[in-house]
C-alpha cells in the first residue's frame, strides 16, 4: 500500500516511520510512505505557502495553488495547461469555461481536519482496501476553501480538538491502516482481537511471571485449555467493554451467551 502524504514539516516524518512496526513493514515493501514538501511546489523566490485571509481575521490561510499542484503532480493529475488563461480565453470568445479533471475516484485524498469525520477502527479498514491514499496535512489558521471543495474527497478528524497542524494525524492514520495489512504484524490474526476490531475492547493480557508482588496472573490462562482460555477472554472483554464503553455494545452483534454473561454482570 502506497501514502502519499502532503506537509509543510516533512521533518516531522522520518523518527516515527523509521521505528518498530511501521520501518518493518517499509523495508519489507508492504508499505510505502512518500512525504511531499507543499514548498516544493511554489514558485516564488520565498516558497511562499500561505496568506492573510480575505475579510480579515487572524492568523494565515494555506494558499490553493502549491497544494493543487503537489497533489495533482504527484497522483499524476496535473494539468497539461493553465486553465486560469483558458477559462479567460473561453470567457472572451462566449464560450463555456472549462474546467480542471476530477481526482481519480480510486485514490482518497483526504484533509486531516477537526471538521472532518471522526477517526474509528471501521474507516481503518474502510481505507485498508486502498491501494494508495494521498493526506494533506493542514496547517496554520486553515486552508483555502477551494481545496476542500475541489481537491480533497474526504476529511477525517482524530477527534474533537485542535492541534497545530494534520502532520500527527496523519501518522495515527498511517500507523493504524498499515497494521491491517496482510504480513505486517507478526501474528496474522493480531489486528483482529485488538480494542475496537471485534466491536470490544480486548481483554485484559498477562505475562511471566506468574506472580509479580502477590498480584498473579489468572490460573486460566495457565492452565493450557484453549477452549476455557477464549471463554475468559471474550467474558473479559465483555465485562471491560460494560465498564467503559457500554455505548460499543449497542453496536456489536451479540451471542445468547454474550447476552446472559452481560445480564449476569448488571445484576450483579
């Protein structure tokens, strides 16, 4: 699977995605991460990439042409002309101005925003199906509104506060896509009992040694009984989903055994 993600702090990529999980998965071609510098595409002497906003206001607004171009250069959608003088020359002679291509439907180009829909581990695996994404890292006050409205094709926000900029985002969405990729965690089936995943929170873990400061680790999971080892495993992720986020078990689909270990722990 290929990122290609658009920043104007490409230095703040290359620590985490040369560590553990992630520079595995790199260096054995699962994942590729191409980070782009929105600077590289201006084309004044100052590489300048943003500007006051129009109507006042603080703060400066990232300007539409060096992310069109970055984005459009890259995912090879630039255009062949200026369409400014095209659409000038079409005004002149009374015919219809034209317009740039849309993005390539099968390639999500996604803005890393507060205003976006919320981060969860379904749009994880909704993304996972992709073979190249493209992540436009915001910055600054905000960005012009004819990117959103004419570049990027979905918005996605880790949740509902304010950073600096999308560079951090973009590397939860990164990190948490790869690890449902096939042969990027060691164990094939990792991802799938992970928090969220099943539509739970996962079950608690233990590991040596047995007893650490009188605390001991559950006998069933020493007992070497893998039918009654899933049994505890999934009541305890029940019982923790209950405890925490009781809204997630409105959403999960339920066994009869599910429902009466549930009944058991409100009545409880």
């Amino acid at each position: 699977m290929q990122f290609e993600v658009f920043t104007l702090l490409p230095e703040v990529f290359p620590s985490y995605l040369e560590t553990s999980i992630i520079k595995r998965a790199r260096e054995r071609g699962l994942i590729d991460v191409n980070v782009h510098n929105i600077r590289d595409y201006t084309h004044d002497k100052h590489h300048t990439t943003d500007d006051t906003p129009y109507g006042g206001g603080g703060g400066m607004v990232m300007k539409p042409e060096p992310v069109f171009e970055a984005v459009e250069t890259v995912l090879g959608m630039k255009p062949p002309f200026d369409y400014s003088l095209e659409e000038h020359s079409a005004s002149a002679q009374g015919e219809a101005p034209l317009s740039p291509p849309e993005p390539e439907s099968n390639i999500p180009i996604i803005l890393l925003t507060p205003q976006g829909r919320v981060f969860n581990q379904t749009i994880a695996q909704e993304l996972s199906q992709h073979p190249r994404i493209a992540l436009i890292c915001g910055r600054y006050e905000g960005i012009d509104e004819r990117i959103r409205e004419h570049l990027v094709t979905d918005e996605i926000s880790i949740g509902d506060f304010v950073l600096t900029g999308g560079e951090l985002p973009a590397l939860i969405l990164i990190d948490a896509i790869a690890r449902l990729l096939p042969d990027v965690l060691g164990d094939p089936t990792g991802a799938e009992d992970d928090s969220h995943a099943m539509g739970l929170l996962e079950y608690p873990h233990y590991t040596r040694p047995p007893e650490f400061r009188g605390w001991k680790a559950p006998d069933v999971l020493l007992s070497g009984d893998h039918g009654k080892i899933e049994k505890w495993r999934r009541e305890q992720a029940l019982e923790r989903t209950f405890r925490k986020r009781p809204d997630m078990l409105e959403k999960v689909e339920l066994s009869k055994e599910d429902k009466k270990f549930l009944e058991k722990i409100r009545n409880s």
